[in-house]
C-alpha cells in the first residue's frame, strides 16, 4: 500500500503546484495592473497640473 500512496502523491502535488503556480501568476498580473494604475493616476495628475 506504501507505494500506492507513494504513486498518488506524485500525481496530486503536481496538480496543486501548477494551481498553486496559476494563483501566484493571476495575483502578480493584478499586482502589475494595480501597479500600472496607479503609476497612471500619478502621471495624469502631473500632467493635469
């Protein structure tokens, strides 16, 4: 049974790290477009004035 288990973990860590990998590369895309809106808002104030 030990290697059965053995077997399932390597199949189910696989999943959760490439989830885990699409949650860290969705929440760095919004961190940038945060980023890039606020940059904006900043220069369009500078401009404004």
């Amino acid at each position: 049974t030990e290697v059965n288990v053995r077997e399932e973990m390597e199949e189910f860590f696989p999943r959760i790290w490439k989830i885990n990998q699409d949650k860290r590369r969705l929440m760095k895309s919004v961190k940038d477009q945060k980023i890039k809106i606020e940059w904006g808002k900043k220069l369009n104030r500078r401009l404004v004035r």
